[in-house]
C-alpha cells in the first residue's frame, strides 16, 4: 500500500466533488476501466490532488464542461487542462512527447 | 514511393506521454501509479467483505467472533480495520438487516470499496428508515410480512455491514466460490445473495 499517499478521504472527496453525474464507472462497488490507459490517468489525477497539483472542484468543472462522449477522455483532457494552467505541464510537450512515443510504436512494429 | 506513415497520438500515447513527463519532473512515480493502481484493484473493494463473509459461512468460530469484535476478527483474515469501529449483523430467515447512513453516507469502504451514488441519496438515507420494505422492493427484494427488518444507522465512529444468509444449495462450495457470489449490494441488505444457477 502507498505510505498513506491514498486514503479513504481523496478518493470520497473525490466523488463527493464529481457528484453523481460524473462518478468514474463501477461496477458491483469496484472502478472499472476498460483499458489499462484510463486506470493510469485515474491514478495520476488522485496522485496529483494528494499533492495539492489538481483540486477536485476545479477538475469537476472542466470535466462537466468537457465535450468528449466518453468518460476518461473527457479525464485526461480536464487533468491535462488543469496541469497546463497551472503551469506544470504544457498541452504542447504533452503532445510532442505523444508524438515521439506513437512514432517510436511505428519503427517497432511487428504485427 | 515509399510513404511514412504519420500515425496520429492516440489517447494512450498522451496518457503514457503524461506519465512520462510527470516523472521526469519529480512529480509523479511509475512506481507510484502501479502501487496506487494495486491498492485500488486487489486491497479495497467488495471482494474485501465478500472473503469475510464466505469464511464466515465456513467456520462458526470465527463467524461468533465476527459478529461479537468485527474489527478484530477482519484483522485475522490480514484487513486493516482503523480509524472507526466495524460491527457486522447477521440476516436470518427471520431478520434481515439493511444498512445506511441518515446524515451523510458512512460507509464500510474499507470492506466494500467506494459507496454507490444511490447509498449516498437523499432518497435513500431518508426513506429505508421509514419504509425499509418499500426501499428494498424497488431493489426487487420482496420480503414477507413474518420476516422482520432492521435498519442500521451508521456514523463515522461506527459503520456496519451485513452477514447475509448463505443460500440453499451452496454446500458443496469451496470459499473462493462462495466469496465469488456475495455481492455488494448483499452487504448492504438491499440483496439477497444467490446461489449459482445449476450448469449440466
């Protein structure tokens, strides 16, 4: 278990901010996530409100304003979003970074 | 003429781009995500209560001392239980127990992972202490008049959680299987837990 960087008050905080409109999808009471990508950007955007980089009433809003019809898209766009106006990290090296990464996928390409 | 292809970043190509960025900027560990990820998958959650029920059902001694020391009992089976006290209630063919919390939404979440949006309405926390029958037959738990309801209230000092019954025709069930049936909802009380339907 982390050393106490997760707890019980994050994750209902988080929830409580998000309301019912926005909960992340359960099923039977656990998170679901249909691809390994959206359980990282759920961890990094719990990890980064522990640290004060991401508040739950801000990230709720621009998830509430976002367009994307599914559910962690419209997550990785609001943490983006948030992490850029905050001066963390740029849209731009979030994207060129991509960039490099789906080229490095193409040169190793086997299937 | 040989054409290179430009493949558009896709949504895992930005999640991974972020992760790698958010490390190198001392931010964020890929050892922290997977710790995170491993807590939130296999440490909380229903499977939690479901393991303490199914070995409940398995062995009477340690279903006594569930249902007299919760907290401590949970401890045997390794679940960390601070912070609050944990009481469990047995349902029978006589009571069924249902659980909620009127003021807010206390929750044994360490047993059964986040609470569920309807747990947590004002619906819910105001009407299953007035018409607890009428709350359960809109889960489709329809409950004759001889069998007698119990509401739990819980608070942030102390929160419950249900022992449902076993069902019929489990008996030849190892406790995996058995923990594999209970549900969060039957741990709850707005459930029935069902035994599996007969294949062959």
């Amino acid at each position: 278990m982390p050393e106490q960087s997760i707890d019980e008050v994050a994750l209902e905080a988080l929830e409580g901010a998000l309301g019912e409109a926005l909960a992340p999808p359960r099923r039977n009471g656990e998170l679901v996530f249909d691809a390994p990508w959206q359980s990282r950007a759920f961890a990094m955007a719990t990890l980064l409100q522990q640290q004060g980089h991401v508040r739950w009433n801000e990230f709720a809003a621009r998830m509430s304003a976002g367009e994307d019809v599914d559910f962690y898209h419209r997550w990785l766009a609001a943490l983006t979003d948030l992490l850029s106006a905050d001066g963390v990290l740029s849209a731009t090296e979030i994207e060129v970074r991509a960039a490099d990464l789906a080229a490095e996928d193409n040169h190793g390409h086997t299937h | 003429m040989h054409q290179h292809e430009q493949h558009q970043p896709t949504v895992e190509d930005r999640t991974r781009a972020l992760e790698s960025l958010l490390a190198e900027r001392g931010l964020i560990s890929s050892t922290a995500i997977d710790e995170f990820l491993h807590w939130v998958e296999s440490d909380i959650g229903p499977l939690l209560g479901a393991r303490v029920v199914a070995h409940a059902w398995t062995d009477p001694d340690f279903k006594a001392r569930l249902l007299h020391d919760a907290s401590e009992a949970v401890a045997e089976l390794g679940i960390d239980y601070p912070g609050h006290r944990l009481v469990v209630v047995e349902s029978t063919p006589v009571v069924h127990q249902v659980v909620c919390c009127t003021l807010c939404s206390c929750y044994p979440w360490r047993l059964l992972g986040l609470p569920p949006t309807w747990y947590k309405s004002a619906a819910y926390r105001s009407r299953v202490v007035i018409d607890p029958r009428g709350v359960l037959a809109e889960f489709d738990l329809h409950l004759p008049d001889e069998i007698e309801v119990r509401v739990w209230d819980s608070t942030s000092e102390c929160r419950y959680m249900v022992l449902p019954e076993r069902p019929a025709g489990t008996e030849h069930l190892n406790e995996d299987e058995l923990a594999a049936l209970v549900t969060r909802d039957a741990l709850v009380g707005v459930a029935r837990v069902l035994a599996p339907t007969v294949v062959e």
